[in-house]
C-alpha cells in the first residue's frame, strides 16, 4: 500500500557537518578529493527515509547563515563563526575546508536523488523549514541538531523534531511531551524560552542572571515574554531580583524574540510532487556519479531506500 503523506525537512548543514566529522578523512575520491560529508550525509538520508518513511523530502538550505537583519538587531549574532565579513553579501563562515570543498558534490548528489534544495536569500534554513513547517497540509518531521527548531514542535499539526545531537545511532523524536519534560515549558514558548535563556553557540547574550530553571518558572507563570515583562514593570509575580533582571534587559529583550524566532511567511513554492523511485535513466546517473567519486555503498543505500517510496 502507498505511505501515507509525510514530509521530511532536512536542517542540510547540521547533517552534513555531523556526517563530515562522523565519517573518517581518509575516506577520499579516486582523485584524493576529501568526500566524508557526501558519503556520511548520503547514508544519513538513507536512514532517515527507512525509518521515518517520508512521501516528501526537501533539503533546507542556509542561503544566508548569517542573515544582516539578524546582526542589525543583535551583532553579536553567530559573530565568533565569522571568517570574513562581506559587505555586499553573505559574511564567510568559518567551515573546514575539506568540507568546503564538497559542498558542490552534495548538491549534486542531492540533484542525482531527487531531493528539492531549497534556500531564500538572506535566511537560514531554519527559516525555510519554519515556512514550510508552518504550512504544511501534511505530517512534518524536522531533522536538526538544533534546539532552537523546537519552536516548531505541534503535536495538533503532528509536527516532529528528529534531533540528532546524539548521534545518528541515537535519534530523538520530540514532540510536546519531550519539550515539556525537558525543559518544563511548551514548544509554543520555547522560542521565548530561548530567548531568555540566550545561547553561546549563536552570540545570544540572554537574561543575565536568568538560566533555564527561571525561564521556565517565568513562562509557567506569564504566560510568554510580553506577560513576563508587563509583570516585570508592575511589579508583581517575580521577586526583586529577577524583576531587576528582566527590566535590565529591556534592550535585548526589545530586539531579540525577533532574532530568535523562525520566519512562518516567506515566499517560499513547495514541491508538490512526491519524491519517486528513480527510473532506469537515472539510477544510472546516480550510479556514474558514485563511480566518479568513490561514493559507493553509500549512493546505492540511497538510491535503494528512495526506491521503497510509492507515489
């Protein structure tokens, strides 16, 4: 019988980072050409559509990584990954150049599979997978290793994350009972969570003073960050201090929800189409693809899980 609809969103950079220092450098094309990341990412979507058996796959791609309207608000914003600032477009993430170099590979062999890569310029994938997310007529599961995507958990919308902070071997699946268990708010205030919490790993300074523990006891009692902060200037349901806390962040906390939250309306045209077995023509590409550059079991795993798909 044909699957029922699903869609899988890919986080593509947080996969192929994992898949670059999960697979060993010595892994190389005929021509010594560092290829770990393409291998690694391809035996991760094999294993992604085998267990989660998806009708639908889309690559999120991060057409800005970094996008300016998010440095506007808050510089210091991803500022300790910057390599190189560009003026008139993207700044230069800092990314090892063996992995660098394969980027072009794994668009193709993307191409080479079916799988549609999407990207809007001057967004991050999150956004693109927010916006798709946000609109979906169909189950979402969202593959990341990124916390911040669990704004988007819905168990009404049966939107899921697949998070892979611990491996591939040791897959995730949140949904709003984990957000809660985890964190003791609910996806719908995680952004706000995240927000006062701050995180290192993107520049984003948080409440001083504020950790998760009160994060979460503000939320549980306010409802969301405009409830903590009309509290906060009444003077009621907080003690001194953390009402010190929160006034003395009005700044960042005028800018930052916006920074932290995932775009829900870009202009963004879905596939349509169910991703296909590949036909004769083109496993035969896929295959000359692997021969050229060493992919080996890694395209046929893909090819033969894209293949158990029915429209």
């Amino acid at each position: 019988m044909p699957r029922a609809d699903k869609l899988l969103l890919l986080d593509t950079a947080s996969l192929y980072f994992r898949a670059f220092y999960g697979v060993p450098d010595k892994v190389t094309a005929p021509d010594g050409s560092p290829i770990n990341a393409v291998r690694g990412l391809l035996d991760i979507i094999a294993k992604l559509v085998t267990l989660y058996e998806p009708t639908h796959v889309v690559a999120c791609w991060d057409d800005d990584w970094r996008p300016q309207w998010r440095v506007d608000l808050i510089p210091s914003y991803k500022g300790h990954r910057v390599v190189e600032v560009v003026a008139a477009g993207p700044d230069v993430e800092e990314v090892p150049d063996p992995l660098e170099s394969q980027i072009p590979l794994i668009r193709q062999t993307l191409g080479a599979l079916g799988i549609p890569i999407i990207g809007v310029a001057e967004h991050e994938a999150d956004d693109v997978i927010g916006t798709l997310a946000t609109h979906a007529t169909m189950p979402v599961d969202i593959v990341t290793g990124d916390r911040d995507l669990f704004q988007l958990v819905d168990d009404s919308r049966n939107i899921r994350v697949i998070y892979t902070a611990r491996g591939m071997s040791n897959l995730e699946i949140v949904t709003d009972a984990v957000v809660v268990a985890k964190y003791g708010v609910l996806p719908s205030q995680y952004a706000d969570f995240a927000t006062m919490r701050g995180d290192a790993s993107d520049g984003l300074p948080g409440v001083a003073g504020v950790g998760e523990k009160t994060a979460a006891t503000l939320l549980q009692a306010h409802g969301d960050l405009v409830g903590i902060r009309e509290a906060a200037e009444a003077g009621e349901g907080m003690s001194a201090g953390v009402r010190g806390k929160i006034l003395a962040a009005a700044d960042y906390l005028d800018v930052a929800p916006t920074v932290v939250a995932v775009a829900p309306d870009l202009e963004i045209v879905a596939p349509s189409d169910a991703l296909r077995p590949l036909d004769p023509a083109e496993v035969d590409a896929a295959t000359a693809l692997a021969e050229k550059w060493n992919l080996g079991g890694s395209m046929t795993r893909a090819v033969a899980a894209i293949a158990t798909i029915e429209g």
